[in-house]
C-alpha cells in the first residue's frame, strides 16, 4: 500500500496544507502592526470621509495575506472538498491558539538585565516593553480574529460548492472570486467588532464601520486581483497531477468523497 508521501494527492495536500496554515499564522501575528496605505504607495493622502470618519486609509498588516489565505481555501476545496478544508482551518485554529499560548508565556519570561537595553541605540529603550507590546496583543483581538476566521471559512466553503454545484466544473472565476467576497466581508466586519466594539476600545458605530468598509475594499480588490492566480494554480495542479486524477478528485470533492 502506497504512503501519503509517495502518492501525488498526498503530497500536494501536504504542500496546500502547509502554504494554507503559514499564511494564517503569519497574518495574525503581523496584524498588530497598522499602516497608512497612501504613504506606502508614495501618494498623497485620500482625505476620505465615512461614516463621520475622515483621513488616511490605514489598514491593519494582517491584510496583507488574508485574501491569500481565502484563495487557498478555494484552491483546497475545489480538489479536497469540505473535509479537507474543514479540517485544515481547525487545525489552523488549534495552531494559532498554541502559537499565542507560547507567545504569552514567552513574555512573562524574565529578560536578562543586559538585554533589556541592548537596542537603545536604535531608538529601543526597553526591549521587553517593546516585546510585549508588539507579540503581546489583546485577548479580544485574538478571540475576534478567530471567530472570524472561522465564521469566513465556513461561510466560504458553504457559498464555493453552492455555486459549483450549480455551475459545475466551469466559471471557476465565479466559485473562488464570489466565495471570497462574500468571506472576506462577514470576516472583515466580525473581527473588528469583537476586538473594537465589544472589546475595551468601546468603537463607535461610525469608526466601525468606516474602518471595516476600507479593510474590505481592499480584500474586495485583491480578490479581484488575485483570480487569475487561480487559474495559474489550476494549470499547475492539473499538470502535476494528471488529466484523469485531477478530475476524479474535483468530482470527489463536490461530492464530499473526500
């Protein structure tokens, strides 16, 4: 009997699921950072005005590699189906919580006297201070965010094989990009909600609200972005694996059979 290593299907769900798993790490501990996108461009900034909100479009780094990882469900989905994506976004889940959990415990570590201002020069006084600020972000930020993230994968899951089965094995334009859509905008506005309306911030609705349609904008144009690396995914699965295979795992997948 064959090892998952040495079958073709094993070894590109182990690679998918690697890839998948990395980018949802990644962006939660990068989220803490904030950024202004006009300044990142070198543009001048929007002055935009929402919901009573005015100034820079400033997004969180985390949205950098969501969109990636909602394409990746799309890509795992369409060959291993609901279980294996399932299984993978709980996985993600129990990672992320276990990375955090490490993170915490990393921080009450007492720091060694010379570390403290090893950095000083560098505009760093007190390494642990800034230690904790950056790794140690709050616990309704991280429960927000894993809610969410669990909410939009299972909204894009659902959506991706309502419209598969419905269109079959054409317009995967349509499955991936619109799955996504619909995802990331039920991801992006649950998240800010637990962390900043319920959480200790206290956010107005107003805030909220602008803050969430700017995050989704973006996540809406990366969507949007991003299709045609979807079909270049398709190419080069479909290549590795082989006409026959590949179409007998899509079929399984919508199915379930897998």
């Amino acid at each position: 009997m064959e090892s998952i290593l040495q079958r073709k299907d094993g070894r590109l769900f182990i690679v998918l699921a690697g890839f998948f798993i990395a980018n949802a790490l990644i962006a939660e501990f990068i989220g803490v950072k904030i950024f202004a996108l006009e300044d990142t461009l070198g543009m001048s900034p929007l002055n935009w005005n929402l919901f009573g909100q005015s100034g820079s479009l400033n997004l969180s780094a985390g949205v950098l590699l969501w969109p990636v990882v909602f394409v990746m469900t799309d890509i795992i989905n369409e060959y291993f189906g609901k279980r294996g994506i399932q299984m993978l976004s709980l996985l993600a889940v129990g990672l992320i919580s276990y990375a955090f959990l490490m993170v915490y415990a990393s921080i009450g570590l007492t720091p060694a006297e010379w570390w403290l201002a090893s950095m000083a020069e560098n505009g760093v006084p007190n390494m642990q201070a800034a230690y904790s600020n950056v790794f140690g972000q709050g616990m309704w930020i991280i429960v927000g965010s894993l809610i969410a993230f669990l909410i939009g994968q299972i909204v894009d899951v659902f959506v991706f094989h309502r419209i598969k089965k419905a269109t079959g094995e054409n317009k995967v334009w349509l499955r991936a990009t619109g799955s996504t859509l619909v995802s990331q905008f039920i991801d992006s506005f649950v998240v800010l909600y637990i962390a900043f309306v319920l959480g200790p911030q206290q956010w107005g609705m107003g805030l909220f609200l602008a803050v969430g349609c700017v995050n989704y904008s973006y996540k809406f144009l990366m969507a949007v972005v991003l299709t045609p690396v979807i079909y270049l995914a398709h190419h080069l699965i479909d290549g590795y694996l082989g006409e026959e295979m590949a179409h007998e795992m899509k079929i399984a997948a919508i199915g379930g059979g897998r």
